[in-house]
C-alpha cells in the first residue's frame, strides 16, 4: 500500500488520529514484519546518541577536544531532539506518513554518513544537531510499527514496547563498542550506524505502514512557538549539560542562559495559552492528573541516572573500561527485556499504578546495594543491582506510556502533540537533570572526603609512613635519586587518596538515590491511597468504554 493509493476505510480501521497509520487486520507473518521492523528501528535510532554519549573519550580525542567541548556533542544532540516533536507531529499530519518516514530515515542516513567525514567541532556539533531531529522522528516510527504488529485488543501493548526499546541502546552500545573499536577507529562506530540506518530504510520501504489520513494543521502561529520554544529548550539543555563540566558559578553565560530559557519557554507557553487552536494544550496539561504523571516521570528518569552516571562512574574510577563491562551491559539488557515483559504480561488496566510502585522500590534497593562498594568492587559485583535497575526501568516506562496514551486518547487528538512533546521532554530533561544533579552532588563528596582523609594522613603514624616507603620503592629502578623517589611515592599517596575520596563519594550518590527513591515509592503509594478514596476510575478502562461505544454507534444502521 502507499500513501496515493486510493482506499475507503472501514469505521473499525480508520486511524486514531491524522498522520497515523490505518488499523486494518493483518495477517501473522505481516505482524511479525512488523515486529521485527519496530525493532530494528527503535534500536537504530536509539544507538545514534548511545554510541558517541558512551565514546565521548574516543571522539574527544580524534577530533582534539577538551572535556567541555566533547559534552556539547551530545548537548547538541538534545537540544533539537527535544522540542523537535512539535512541528514533526504536524508534519505527519498534514503531508502524510510515507513522506514522514521516507524524510526521517532519509536524513539518519545522512547524518550518520557525515560523522565520517567530520573532523572539526563545530561540523560534529552540526551533524549531531541533525541526528536529534532525525531520532526523534524515529521514536514515533517506533511505536508505530509495534503498534500495526499486535491486534486491535493489543494495541496499547505495542505502545508500550515502543517506547522502551530505544532505552536498550545505551547498554547495547557499551557491549558492543568495544569490539567495533577493535576494527577500527572511531568511525567504525558510525560505519555500523550507517548500516543499521540504510538497513531500516530498506525494511520499511519493503514493509511500509497502512496509509494515513492528512488534514491541514500548520497555523503560522506555530511557527512563532517553535521560534519561542525551541531556543528556550535549547538554552536549558546547554546549562543542564555543561553545568558541573565548567561549573555552574565559574561561567556567566550559564547564568544568562537560564534566565533567557525561562523567559523564552515561558512566552511560547503564554502563546499558547491565548490561542484559539494552540499546538501546547496548556489548560489540559494543567490538569491534576497530566502533572502528577508527568512529576512521576521526571522523578524517576532522575533516579535512573545512578545506572547511567552511578555504576559506570564508580568503575572507571576504579580503573574499569567498556572491556570489561561487556557482561555487566548484557545482563542490563536482558533484565530490561524482562522488565518489559513483565510489563506487558501482567498489565491490568483496574491497576496501573502498582507496577511504578514496585519499580521505584527496585531502584531504591539497587542504589542500597550499590552504596557499599570499595577499591575492589567489580562489574560482578554489580551484576544483581544493576539487573534490579535495568528491570525496574522499562517496567515503569512501559506502564508510564500507557497512562499517557490513555489520558490523551480520552481527552481527544488535538491533545496528541502536547502529551509527546511533554513526555519527551520529562524524559530527556529528567535525564539531563538526573546527571547534572548526581555529578554536582558526587563532586561536592568528594572534596569532602579528600579533606578528610587528607587530614587523617600524619606522617608520624607507621601505616602511613609505611604506605610511603612502599610507594617510593616501586619506583626504586626507575628512579635513583632518594629525595625525588620520595615526592614521586607522595604522589602515588595522593592519587591513591583521591581515588578512594571518590568511591566514598560515588557511595554518598548511591545513598541520595536510594533516600530519593523510597521518598518517591511514599509519594506514590500517598497518589494511590487518593485514587482508591476519591473511586477515581482507570483511563485505561475508560479509554476501552468510550471506544466501545464508539464502537458501538458505528455499527449501528443509519436511518
């Protein structure tokens, strides 16, 4: 089928909403097509920013960047992918979906190919500023894809997996670098990018979507609100990234920055407000339920930063690379996968709220179990927390979606835009947040216990003094004057001390998120006491009434 084909839908299998794909019955070997589509594409998209967020040594060093200048690679990457949503939705609505896709991959595809030709800053910069709108476009070809490969009853099912297989890259990426940059340099990452993105524009011109319905959506004030709201966005992400990199009080910009990503943001929702037929529905997601969803989010992407910046940190510290996280990454990956499955075998639509409450009690256990680490901790010693982590993720994000989806479906199409573009933005923002946040606090830790344990260093004690004889007589043979062997093996002392102020520090982040995490689980156990009192009904089960009698009334005889 393709997009001019002419075809009269049935009322069953009209599409939810312009832009989006029909909902006819396939057959089984079409939905495993699908399936297997919505894989391969969620991944490809996923790994765009997953590969060079976990290689930004790498590229740091061919391309002759200092640490700040790397981290506004993947900044740069945020700062179109989150409000890009806003028009792309509109986009797919009034010019069709074929030509959406066609377009999204056909610009992956590109900016995959110009990583290997960039060798400058300011070209990486460009190029991953384009991966962002590229992926985010990918996103919503994810789901969709999940969605046309489950039956009409399953459809939210379909939802759910969408959204969270993208969140595999991050761990997929650690496993698999490090045998891609054994082939090669650093390009050979965007070598097996490039592949996977012409791989996906293959699969889905062989297997395209079921057509979409256009309607005329643009308004010219659209186009004023993206100007308000996407440098407003931009802006934040740029303090948010760079933040405990230059620091936050060291660099004026930052300053200047936020106060203009407030007054843009907040003039684009002013826009938005007044309009007759706005692209943000700012009453709807006012409402009690759109912000407490949304906190929720937020909140807990925040928490799962201790996987992102927690675990991965306290091992480097302790002089662990991406080598010897292989297994640590791949068990991630299949807790996660078991996470979503149970998600979605066991999503019942009366209780939608229990499986977030178990998530959040996971995270705080593994973040506890994490907080006891020292010198000698391992990726092994972290293979059972880390799995309590990985699951607890996609089954909070698998059910978090279907909130959302519902919630909007109920409230009608026009509030489609909104609830991406928001969602999105808890999720990237959130993430964002959750490092920044865990960075500022690790650093202040770890000047912390570096004064302390400095002043516990007396050259007076015989364990102290001790440590410095054997630090010094490992450099015995390669260093024959005694005063200098003796400032070397002080030095060796220093970055013995820093390091262990570190893992003590890393153990303090581990004991914030865990604190974090129950605050969250009393919180959200006060939301369910209040939906049990108040009798509130699921949207889930007010989403399947409402289209049963929709339903309904359309099989009914005209007269």
């Amino acid at each position: 089928m393709t997009e001019e084909a002419p075809y009269v839908f049935k009322p069953h299998e009209r599409p939810t909403l312009p832009g989006s794909p029909a909902n006819p019955a396939h057959p089984v070997w079409r939905r495993r097509g699908y399936f297997a589509i919505g894989a391969l594409v969620g991944i490809t998209g996923g790994l765009g920013n997953a590969l060079t967020l976990v290689n930004l040594n790498f590229a740091q060093g061919s391309l002759g960047l200092y640490s700040d200048e790397a981290t506004w690679l993947t900044a740069a990457y945020f700062m179109t992918n989150v409000p890009s949503n806003l028009l792309l939705v509109k986009y797919r609505q009034q010019f069709g979906l074929q030509p959406f896709i066609r377009w999204m991959l056909a610009v992956y595809a590109l900016s995959t190919l110009l990583h290997l030709f960039v060798h400058d800053f300011w070209s990486a910069v460009a190029v991953r500023a384009i991966s962002g709108i590229a992926a985010s476009g990918l996103s919503t070809l994810t789901i969709l894809y999940f969605m046309q490969s489950m039956s009409a009853p399953r459809r939210l099912a379909g939802a759910m997996i969408g959204i969270c297989v993208p969140q595999l890259a991050t761990p997929l990426a650690r496993a698999l670098s490090p045998r891609l940059l054994d082939w090669g340099d650093w390009h050979m990452l965007y070598w097996f990018e490039l592949g996977l993105a012409l791989a996906t524009l293959s699969a889905v011109m062989a297997l395209p979507l079921p057509p979409s319905e256009r309607e005329k959506v643009f308004e010219p004030l659209d186009f004023l609100t993206f100007a308000l709201f996407a440098p407003g966005v931009g802006l934040l992400v740029a303090v948010l990234s760079e933040g405990r990199i230059e620091w936050w009080t060291e660099r004026p910009w930052m300053g200047i920055a936020l106060v203009l990503s407030v007054a843009l943001i907040g003039a684009a929702l002013v826009v938005e407000h007044l309009r007759a037929n706005p692209l943000i529905q700012t009453r709807w997601l006012g409402t009690r339920h759109l912000v407490r969803l949304i906190l929720i989010a937020a909140s807990i992407r925040i928490l799962l930063s201790e996987q992102a910046f927690g675990s991965i940190g306290l091992l480097n510290v302790v002089g662990m690379n991406n080598d010897q996280m292989i297994t640590l990454n791949l068990i991630v990956v299949a807790a996660s996968l078991a996470g979503l499955a149970t998600a979605v075998l066991t999503f019942r639509p009366g209780n939608l709220t229990a499986p977030i409450n178990f998530a959040v009690l996971l995270i705080a256990v593994g973040a506890f179990i994490d907080a006891s680490a020292t010198n000698l901790t391992r990726p092994e010693n972290l293979y059972f927390s880390q799995a309590l982590i990985g699951f607890a993720s996609l089954m909070f994000l698998a059910q978090a979606m279907v909130i959302g989806i519902s919630r909007t479906l109920l409230a009608g199409p026009k509030h489609f835009i909104s609830f991406v573009v928001i969602f999105a933005m808890s999720q990237s923002l959130g993430g964002l947040v959750g490092t920044s946040l865990l960075g500022t606090f690790q650093i202040e830790r770890e000047k912390y216990h570096s004064h302390e344990l400095v002043q516990s260093i007396v050259m007076t004690d015989p364990v102290v003094a001790g440590r410095m004889r054997g630090s010094a007589g490992v450099l015995a043979q390669t260093q024959g004057d005694p005063a200098l062997r003796g400032a070397a093996g002080g030095a060796l002392v220093a970055q013995q001390v820093a390091r262990e102020a570190n893992i003590l520090a890393f153990n303090d982040v581990f004991l914030l998120v865990g604190a974090l995490a129950l605050l969250t689980e009393l919180w959200g156990l006060a939301i369910r006491w209040s939906i049990w009192r108040r009798h509130e009904p699921s949207p889930v089960i007010l989403l399947q009434q409402k289209m049963a009698q929709a339903a309904n009334a359309a099989a009914q005889p005209k007269p």
